[in-house]
C-alpha cells in the first residue's frame, strides 16, 4: 500500500513538473544562465580577473631558493703538481629576493590597462546577455502569434462545421444540391488542415524556444498564455529622443570606450621602456665540502673535514645589491612599439564610432518597424471589420437563398486571413516597441 502511494505522489509530481508553464522573465533568465556564448564569455572574465591580480603581484618582490649537490669523480693535480684522486660531494643552498625598485610606474599602468580590458570584457558578457533576451523574448512573442492563429483556426474550423451539419441537413430533405454539401465538406476538410497547420507551427516555435534554453525535454515544454493588450498604444517614444540614452545604456558603447582608454594605457606602458629599470636584489647562502678519499697531513695524520653543520655555519654569508638596467639603443624598436599603441589607440576610437552608428541604426531601424507595424495592424483592423460585415452579409444572404455556399466560404476565407493579419501585425508591432523601449532603457516585459 505504502509503494503504491509513493508511485501515485511520484507520477502526480511528475505531471506537474511536465505542465510547468515558462513565463518571458523565467524564460531569458534561464536562457542567460546557461546559454553557451554567455558561459564562454564569464569564462573570459575570468581570466581576465586573474590576469589583474597578476598584475597587482607585480609590486610583491619575488623569492626563491635553491639547493645544489654535486659529486666529482677522477684525478686531479695540486699545487705541487701531484697527481691524485679528487673525489668529492659539495652542498651549497641559498634563498634570494629581487624587488622592483623604479620602472617609471610601469606596474601602475599595467595594472590600469588591465582593470580597463577587464571592464570591457564585463560589458562583453552584458552584450551577450542582452542579445539572448532579445532573441528568447522574439521566440516567445512568436509562440503567443501562434497559439492566436490556432485558436484563429479553430474558430473557422467550428464554423465550419456549422455549415457542413446545416447543408448536410438542407442537403437530405432536398431543399439543395449535392454540390452544396460537397462544397460544405471540402471546406471542413480544408479548416481542419488549417488547425493541423497552426498546431505544428505552434509546436515548432516552442521547439525552437526550448533549443534556445538548452532543454533536453522540448516535447513537454510549454509557456504562459499572456494577456496582451487587444489594441496596442502608438509608440511613445522617437529615435530623436532615446539615442543619447542608448549610447549610455548600451554596453557595446561601454566595451568600446573602456577599449579606448585601454589603448591610451597601453601606449604609457610602452614608453616606460624609455626608462631604466632599477630593482634590488638580496640573498642568504652557504655550502659544504666533502671529500671522498682519505687525505693525509703532512706528519701523516688522517685529514678529517668539518661536520656538515659546522661547514654550513662557517660559510654562511650574505649579500645585497641594487642593480640598473638603462636602454641604450635597441635598433629603434621602442619607437616603432609606441606608434603602434597609437595606431591601437586611433582602431579603438574607430571601433566606438562604428559601435555608436550601429546602435543609432538599430534605434532607427527599431522606429521604423515600430510606426510601420503601427500602421499596418490599424490597417489590418479595418480589413477584419469589412471581412467580418462581409461574412455576415454573405452568411444571411445564403440563409435567404440569394447567394451560394462558395460566396460563404470566400466570405469566411477572407475574414480567417484578416484575423491571421491583425494577430500578425500585432505582434511585429509589439516586438517592434519592446526592441525600441529597450533601447530607451526600459526592461522587456509583457
């Protein structure tokens, strides 16, 4: 009893997980989350974190030490001129410091172009993100275009079938022909691949939602219904009025304009090689000596070397120096590296200007779409009000006799593609606002 309970809650949770139902905001921030090209860029960050912190370390002096043991073997001559073996270990160990004493700040301008490459690469990743939002929130106004256009269909499917029971009806008592209910049906089966049609579109669009999310089980995948607004307000704002603030707001803009003040950094490293470079240097050592064959004094008696300790501490010594390296001539290199940080500097400020047209571009080219896609859905209005007056005329001069059923399908046809428009033309125009009030610095939201 108790696993037969546990099965039912499990499947019941199992059926809620599957009609979990994606709303836009959850939708972009599980898309900027785990989209792949923002993942490659927090990557980037990353390593651009490190490479500051590397530089920062810069001001530490570095210390290292080492340990040297050796062993000789063969003959050798004293001073006399004997020849004899010569065998022997020797032990040194010493641990040094070097520490950057001047290099014309050239730390403290590593470090700021460093801090500049890293903000850049900050707004790299928000460029990225803005741009998967963008793509996830035209996804989802797609799907919502969609499912209107299926609930579209299935209205004129419903009519259809109206139509086919009451000229299958009239068709039996012989008050008309066969061709009417001939006709009748075709146009049911003509709807009904209409409704088929909307539901793959549906289905397609929520498939390719779910690829853009990165989720395995697409077939289950569904999003909220959203109560757009059935008339939509003309824009409010002008490409005139928000493109100061898109050149604020924008990050591509940031990215450029850190880049250049990267470059600027880049050319003041490069003319501390211009300067000397002095450091300081300090160290502690000591060795030992052993030899591997028996020596004899001069009365004959066994040399014996000192303990290794006692070696060590009478050697042990200690050094400090300051060293300065001063370029001299190195074939006109420098130069030639610090006009080309100047080149960078003139390609960084290029790069903001084409950054800033194609942001003044997109703002544009977002104001057009937006008072066109205006235009046509009031456009598109109008025709669903004639088609619709037209549907009506046709269906109550059918019903009197004065016209036929292919007039009423006609009829019904043209009023099916006005709703199809309207529902079109209000989501280009929705989409259309959205892409311009994101430039204005408003949030996507529905």
């Amino acid at each position: 009893m108790k696993r037969l309970l546990v099965f039912t809650l499990g499947c019941a949770f199992l059926g809620v997980n599957a009609q979990k139902k994606w709303t836009l905001q959850e939708s972009v921030e599980y898309a900027v989350q785990n989209n792949l090209q923002v993942i490659s860029s927090q990557y980037s960050q990353k390593i651009q974190e490190n490479t500051l912190q590397i530089a920062k370390r810069e001001y530490l002096p570095s210390v290292s030490g080492n340990i040297n043991n050796n062993f000789s073997f063969g003959q050798g001559r004293d001073f006399f001129g004997t020849t004899q073996r010569n065998d022997n270990f020797t032990n040194s160990t010493n641990v040094g410091a070097d520490m950057l004493l001047f290099n014309h700040g050239r730390i403290e301008k590593n470090i700021r172009k460093t801090e500049f490459d890293l903000e850049a690469t900050g707004y790299d990743v928000e460029r990225i993100k803005n741009d998967i939002s963008l793509q996830v929130a035209q996804q989802y106004l797609q799907i919502m275009l969609n499912k209107e256009v299926e609930k579209i269909a299935e209205s004129s499917l419903q009519n259809a079938k109206k139509q086919y029971d009451r000229a299958k009806i009239t068709t039996e008592v012989g008050t008309t022909a066969k061709t009417v209910l001939a006709e009748a049906e075709a146009a049911l089966a003509r709807e009904r691949q209409n409704v088929k049609n909307a539901e793959i579109n549906t289905d397609r669009s929520l498939f390719a939602l779910a690829q853009l999310l990165r989720l395995s089980d697409y077939k289950n995948f569904d999003v909220a219904e959203v109560d757009i607004q059935q008339k939509p307000q003309p824009p409010l704002h002008s490409a005139a009025n928000i493109i100061e603030t898109a050149y604020q707001n924008q990050p591509q803009i940031k990215a450029a304009e850190s880049r250049i003040k990267a470059a600027e950094a880049q050319t003041e490293l490069t003319e501390t090689a211009f300067w000397p470079t002095v450091s300081a240097s300090a160290g502690i050592g000591s060795s030992y000596f052993n030899s591997l064959v028996k020596r004899y004094d001069q009365n004959g008696n066994l040399v014996k070397d000192p303990s290794f300790f006692q070696q060590y501490q009478d050697t042990f010594g200690q050094q400090l120096g300051v060293s300065a390296n001063i370029p001299i001539f190195n074939k006109g290199i420098t130069k030639l590296q610090v006009e080309q940080s100047k080149i960078n500097q003139q390609v960084a400020q290029n790069t903001l200007e084409m950054q800033k047209q194609e942001v003044l571009q997109n703002v544009q080219r977002s104001q057009f779409d937006a008072e066109a896609n205006y235009e046509s859905y009031l456009a598109a209005l109008d025709t669903e009000k004639s088609s619709a007056l037209a549907l009506d005329f046709a269906e109550k001069s059918y019903a009197a006799g004065r016209s036929t059923i292919y007039d009423v399908n006609v009829a019904r046809n043209n009023y099916a593609n006005a709703q199809g428009s309207v529902a079109q033309a209000k989501y280009n125009y929705l989409f259309s606002l959205k892409l311009l009030n994101f430039y204005a610095g408003i949030p996507i939201t529905l």
